[in-house]
C-alpha cells in the first residue's frame, strides 16, 4: 500500500489546527454553560457522581480517588488532579456560595492550604445538586458520545436554578475569559419570577430592586454604586470594589480592630503576613500586633497603640492589602446555537442570562412532560388491556393453562379478546395466583386516575400560561427550600476614610546628607561634617535638616527637580545609596542644589557651611538657579514639596547644551 502525499499551504493548515485547538478549549474546557452554570469537568464530575455511582445527599460518603477515577475513565482524560482540584473547588464554602459537592475530610482552607491527596478524603453530593440532576432520566436534555465513543454524555444538565448566576464562574479560554461572580440564591430566583410575571423588565428594573449585587461567599462589604451595577449588568464587565468588614473591641484599656470578613478569593494567610511586614517595619504605627483568632468564621485581631486612630490604620491597610480588593467581571459563557451538540461563546448581560436559563427551563419541562405523557398513555394502555381480560377472567385463565407456550399463550389472548401485543406480555407477566386475585374496581380505579393525569399533562403541553405558572411554582419552592440570608453587604454610602501618607510615618529628627558624586542617606546626629563617611575622592555637599514626615528636593543640573520623602531614604553611617536607586537619572545628570521643606529651618547649601539660618520671610521659600550660558531663574519650592515620580519635574528650561552649575535659597 502506497501513502499519498498532498502539500498544502503551511499557513492554512496553522490556522485550521488553532482554531480547532481554540474551539475546543472554548466549549469543552473553559467556559461555563449559561443554562446550567457549568464547566465540562464539573458537569462529568456531577453526572457520574449522581448517576453512576449513586452518591446523592442521603448516601454514604465515598472514596475521592474511585470518583476521580470514574469522571477520568469515562468522561474527561484530562490528568486526574484537575478532575480532583475541580471537585474540591465544589466543596470550598469559601470558594462557592452555595456547594454542590459534600466533602469529608481536609478539603483546604482559606489560608490557601490545600486539600488532603484524594486517597484520603471523601465525598458525596448536597441536596443542591439534586436540583441539578433529578430530571436527566426523563430524556430532558441531548446526550453525545464520550472521548471514545463508548458511554454517553450530558451535554447539558437540566438545571432548575440559574446555578451560573448562583455560583459564578472563572476561566481562561484562548482568546477569551470568564469572571463572574456568585449571587444570593433567593435574589436570583426573585429575579427570574419577576422576568416570568413581567418579561419587559429591563435591567434597571432588575438592579436593585431584586439583585442588589454579588454576594460573595467570603462576606465583605460591596462598594459599588447602583449606577455602576447596572452598568456592569448591561455591559457583561466592570469592577466591582469589596472591602473586609471590621469593628471596634475594647478589652480594658486595650482597643483592638476585629475583621469579621475578608474580600472573595483573598488568601487569609498571606493577608495577615503582609499586615505583619508593615508592623514590624514600622509603616503602620498605628498597630503594634496582629494575630489569627478565626475557626469556622474569620476574626483577625489587629492591636492598636494606645491613643491610635483606628481609622486611620485601616486606611492604611485598604491602599496597601487586599483587604480592599477588586472583582473584575466578565459575563462569558457559552449559550445556545444552531448545533444542539455544541454550544457558542457569546458575552451576555443580566437579563440575557435569565432569559436563557427561562426558555432552557421550558424546553425542559416540555421534554419532561412529554416523558411523563408517554409513561402515563403507556400504562393506560396496559390497564385497558387488563379491563379487557377482566371482562372475562375465568376463559383467560383457562386459556392461558391451556397453552404450550408463552407464545402460545399470548396468541390465544389476542385472538380471542382482541388485545395487542404489549398488552397480552403485561397480562402473561403477571403471575395467575396474582391475577386470579385482582380486582376490576382497583384496576378501574387506577385507569381513571391515569387517563385524568395524563388529561392534565395534556393541557399543559398545550398551554405555554401553564406552563409559566409551574416553572414560577418549582422555583419559588427551590428558593423557599434552599434561599438564606445575604452575606455580601451593599454599602455605597459607606464612609471613606481619608489616607494621609504622613499619618504612617513615625516623626523622628533627622540629618539628610548628599554627597558630591551624588550619594544620598540620612543618619539621626553628626558631631561634625569631617566624620562623616564618604567614599574615596567624594565629598559631602549637602547636609540639612529635617523630619522623616518632611521631604527632600534634589536640583540637578538638567534643570529637573526630584522629591522623595525623608522616611524612605536609608538611615545609615556608611556611604549611602547612589542617587539613581531612588531617581531615573540620564547620563551626564549631577546633583546641583537640594533642599528641604522642613518648616523649622533652611541650611546654606554650601560643604562648608555647618550653621543654621532661620527662615525670616513668612512667605514661600525661595530657590535661585544659575546656568552655564548665563540664565538664572528665581522659583517657590512650593510646587515641589510633594514627593513626585522618579522622572522629576521640570523647575527650569535649558537650551540643549545649556546646564545648571548651582541652586541654591
């Protein structure tokens, strides 16, 4: 057998095998689907849970390792750990708000531990997830081919609640991503039945009347007004602003900050490390100890010097942690297309994702219906058969002893009292001293209950009013079984507090020295400029005065200015750092002038001047620069006195060859 060859261009063929390969990480790994909020993995995970191995709420827990096992042999082959990290994420109250997934054993923590292996811990479903599965043997949803072909696969699961509103969703596709963030069960679902009732409401409307916003499973407090809430619904994204909530305990004389809840996804621990650097460094005087207090719900102790503000500290810490943090959304998710088989990835709106969880509700309670339609006219038509017989028992009894075979037998009972085939199996099934004792009336009995069922499912097939109405009854049951409280608080009017740099700096006296060659530091005292140290062939050129909440002006000689606080120049005896650790300083830039804003006094930027001046003019201090053409220019240090970025400002313009050789008050 000979191989054929056939070239094709290079180019053609990279962007088919991508696009595939894009497509596929789009609708089979990453995104969630719209109608039942899932990911492929957490579908396969689900299903075989509920159907192959039978662990709904009410059974026995059951090893991790056999459930990883069976989602990766049959349904997903993509490396067990995903499957288990994708399980355990189901089971984290603090990475869900509502968990689909029961687990037993270490299932990580929101310190960031993570889960035992999964030979170790155990698992099972919660009630929730039954809300999710029950209607899958009622054929509700299509089914397509495991990865080889051997079993079949939900493509869908017949959700009864908006679980992708509920729970949200995170992923990375190629091209594109998913961020969406969980709601409140019952807001959720108040929000569907107002769509139900009144389909022209609009998401203004919606927002905040029925959803007031996210609601985080970790708590916290959402800042973000209602104008930008609806902005965010109608958009598909945004930000979204969550800060931890905290309060004030007094032990004696003691005051401490207490936080009682943290923003989604902030890792506890590493939280409180960071809060510790910035109290051991000295950045966050306001604080003197921190400590972990928390078991099943958070309580961080954060201690507080005596006669500290406790609002300023936690200004503090919402600029500098994440205990102030943001959620940016992003409503991607794959929803229906023309291919049942394969949904498409789309960005929506709120309203968008509601009305596509509806309509998906009513083709399942249609399929459903119809399932239980057939079920009913099935067993109707076996109760007619035994009507039938009964009208004359003894000569079915008869016949059927009679007979040589089942075959046989049925035969006689078809010819002799017209019954079908299915009827005639029915009736040989059911053993004679059985059917010898039942009683017409029962079976009539039960034939008009049938026929007034199926009456009813009848009318509802042909309603879509009734329909509505028992989609709203279903959903308002789930919300009365499985609704809770907000954990989420909205507060747009909360009071900002006001973060002042200097608040975080401990005020000492201190000395600022540079150096000729442009070495900078700052030590607390100095007996005299000779002992301090300078590297070879350096000089000092500038000692002055000042406070480590003051700051420090350097003048170069390319007429820009540079402001650092004093608090963040090194306190050293040794020889400093060079001024481009702290400045972006360009070939050929050297230190002309420096100043500080130190309202006490102004020091001669001379090396040989140790004296103080005092500032005698109650207006802005003044600096006067002088170039190497001739140019002088005299400016306020006002404009200065900020620290600025570590370009500089221009305080002077200069032709191209033109520099500054002094700058002094």
């Amino acid at each position: 057998m000979t191989a054929e060859i056939h070239e094709v261009p290079l180019h053609e063929t990279a962007q088919e095998r991508y696009l595939n390969y894009a497509m596929s990480v789009i609708t089979s790994r990453a995104l969630p689907d719209v109608r039942d909020g899932l990911k492929p993995v957490q579908r396969r995970i689900l299903y075989a849970m509920f159907t192959n191995l039978r662990l709904t709420h009410d059974a026995r827990y059951r090893k991790s390792a056999a459930i990883v096992g069976e989602v990766m042999g049959k349904y997903h082959p993509h490396g067990d750990q995903s499957i288990y990290d994708a399980m355990v994420r189901m089971a984290q109250h603090f990475s869900v708000r509502y968990t689909l997934v029961d687990g037993h054993g270490n299932f990580g923590s929101v310190d960031g531990d993570g889960a035992a292996a999964m030979r170790y811990t155990e698992a099972k479903l919660r009630a929730l997830s039954s809300e999710l599965l029950d209607e899958i043997r009622k054929q509700t949803v299509s089914f397509r081919p495991n990865y080889d072909g051997t079993v079949f696969e939900p493509v869908v699961l017949p959700a009864q609640f908006p679980n992708l509103l509920v729970n949200g969703a995170t992923g990375i596709a190629v091209g594109m991503a998913t961020n969406i963030p969980p709601h409140n069960l019952t807001e959720v679902l108040d929000a569907a039945l107002a769509v139900i009732a009144k389909p022209g409401l609009e998401i203004q409307d919606l927002v905040p009347h029925y959803i007031k916003g996210p609601d985080f499973p970790t708590g916290g407090v959402l800042l973000n007004t209602v104008e930008e809430l609806r902005s965010i619904y109608s958009e598909g994204s945004g930000s979204l602003v969550t800060r931890a909530e905290w309060e004030i305990e007094k032990e004696g004389s003691k005051r401490q900050i207490i936080v009682t809840s943290i923003p989604y996804m902030v890792n506890k621990a590493t939280l409180i490390e960071k809060i510790a650097d910035y109290i051991i460094s000295e950045k966050l005087p306001q604080i003197i100890d921190v400590r972990d207090e928390s078991t099943d719900d958070v309580r961080v102790v954060l201690e507080l010097k005596k006669g500290a503000d406790e609002e300023a500290a936690m200004a503090f810490l919402f600029k500098h942690t994440p205990l102030e943090d943001r959620f940016h959304v992003n409503l991607t998710c794959l929803v229906p297309s023309d291919n049942p088989q394969i949904p498409s990835p789309a960005k929506v709106d709120l309203k968008e994702m509601l009305r596509y969880f509806l309509d998906f509700r009513m083709d399942v309670v249609i399929k459903r219906t119809e399932f239980d339609l057939e079920a009913l006219l099935r067993r109707i038509h076996i109760l007619e058969g035994f009507e039938i017989i009964f009208g004359d028992l003894d000569t079915a009894i008869r016949l059927i002893r009679a007979s040589e075979s089942k075959r046989d037998a049925a035969d006689k009972l078809i010819d002799h009292f017209g019954i079908d085939d299915e009827q005639a199996e029915a009736v040989l099934e059911t053993k004679l001293y059985r059917l010898a004792r039942l009683e017409i009336e029962m079976i009539r009995a039960e034939l008009a209950e049938k026929r007034g069922e199926a009456a009813g499912l009848q009318k509802l097939l042909d309603s879509d009013d009734m329909r509505w109405k028992l989609i709203a009854k279903e959903l308002a049951e789930i919300r009365r079984a499985y609704g809770d409280p907000r954990r989420t608080r909205v507060d747009v009017e909360l009071k900002t507090l006001a973060y002042s740099e200097e608040a975080y700096i401990v005020a000492e006296d201190t000395w600022v020295m540079v150096s000729r060659d442009g070495r900078i530091k700052r030590q607390k005292s100095y007996s005299d400029l000779s002992t301090i140290r300078v590297r070879d062939n350096d000089q000092i050129g500038w000692v002055l005065p000042g406070i480590t909440r003051a700051t420090v002006i350097v003048f170069s000689n390319m007429g820009r200015a540079y402001t650092v606080r004093i608090a963040e120049i090194i306190a050293t005896t040794g020889y400093g750092d060079p001024i481009q650790a702290i400045f972006d300083f360009v070939d050929g830039e050297k230190v002309v002038g420096v100043m500080t804003n130190d309202d006490r006094v102004l020091m001669r930027a001379a090396p040989d001047q140790s004296s103080l001046v005092p500032e005698e003019d109650n207006g802005e201090p003044q600096m006067v620069a002088l170039s190497e053409h001739g140019q002088s220019i005299r400016f306020g240090i006002e404009a200065f006195t900020e620290p600025s970025t570590v370009k500089g400002r221009l305080y002077m313009r200069l032709d191209d060859k033109d520099r500054i050789v002094n700058c002094e008050p």
